[in-house]
C-alpha cells in the first residue's frame, strides 16, 4: 500500500497546489509525466520487496520451489500496477485527504478482504465474488504461493502475470485519460 499511497499523495498534491498546471504548460507530455511518477514510485517498490525477499529467504528460511523468473516479472508488474493505481486515484482526486482514503479504501476492502489473503476467494459470498477477478493483488497472491510452494512456474501461472499487466493498463490507460484532457497543444 505504500507506493500507492506516495504516488497518490504525489499527484494529488500537484493538483490540490494546482502545480500541475505548470505542467500541462510545458512540453512535457501527459505519457511522460504519468510514467515519470508512476517509475519513481516502481523503484520505491522495487527496494521495499527487495527487503522483505531478503528477509524472507534468510530469517524465515522460505526458498523458491520452482522458477522465479516468473515471481520476478509478476513483481515488477505488480509494483507498476499499484503505482499506477495510486497516480490513477491521485490525478482523478485532487484532495489528498480524500485521495489517502480512497487508496486505503482500494487497499483494504479489495486488496485485503477480497483478494484471497485472509480466506479463499471461494468462501467470499456469491454475489460479490466476481468483484475477486478484477482485484490486482488476487492474482500476485497466487503467484507468490506457487513459486514458495507450489513451484507450477510459467505453465501455471501465466495467466495471473497477464491479468496482472492488464489491469495495471487499465489504470495507467485510465490516468492517461484523466490527464490527457487538460495537456495543452501547442
């Protein structure tokens, strides 16, 4: 939740100091500043992964079962997911009180509840279920399990690193969008 967080505080921020404004002046394009924002906030969650895979590997004594390469790609995917999440919510809420709880929101409910963490998805109710298909962190949930357990690799997989590079589209596609209506043409 972190990257999230920063990347909507970041791009809030910008719109709430209406500094956002200097740069749909500039020649800046609106790909750009999106991606700019969204890469910082990768690396941010590049480092805090590297951390815990470190602590991982060493104090809980966890050991990959299979190939990581897809561990590893799911990783970055995921970091630019929530990070484009984040600038997502930041660009489309320009408080950063109300763009703080909208992440937290996203990052509890959905992330935390509806994602298979806590329980299986098959036990969520019936009617809200499908919601699960559509919650980024389902998917990397499951493949952090197969490559610490399960050891299934890219034959198993493939599908939850595709949904994953899917929905973080959708949501740099959808902040794109929000921002690409106010870049000024020169």
């Amino acid at each position: 939740m972190f990257p999230a967080l920063l990347a909507a505080l970041a791009m809030s921020q910008e719109g709430e100091q209406k500094t956002v404004l200097q740069v749909y002046v500039s020649s800046i394009s609106a790909h750009e500043f999106l991606l700019s924002k969204i890469l910082a906030f990768v690396l941010i969650a590049m480092a805090e992964w590297l951390l815990s895979l470190a602590l991982l590997l060493t104090y809980f004594g966890l050991h990959f079962t299979g190939d990581p390469s897809v561990f590893i790609v799911a990783t970055i995917l995921y970091a630019f997911c929530v990070a484009a999440f984040g600038s997502l919510v930041g660009a489309a809420i320009p408080s950063q009180a109300a763009a703080i709880q909208v992440v937290a929101l996203g990052g509890f409910l959905l992330v935390f509840l509806l994602s298979g963490l806590i329980f299986p998805v098959q036990n969520i109710p019936a009617g809200i279920r499908w919601i699960s298909g559509i919650v980024w962190s389902r998917y990397y949930i499951e493949i952090v399990r197969d490559a610490l357990l399960h050891g299934g690799g890219w034959a198993a997989m493939w599908f939850n690193v595709i949904m994953i590079a899917v929905i973080g589209a959708i949501f740099y596609g959808l902040g794109w969008l929000k921002l690409r209506r106010m870049q000024l043409s020169i």
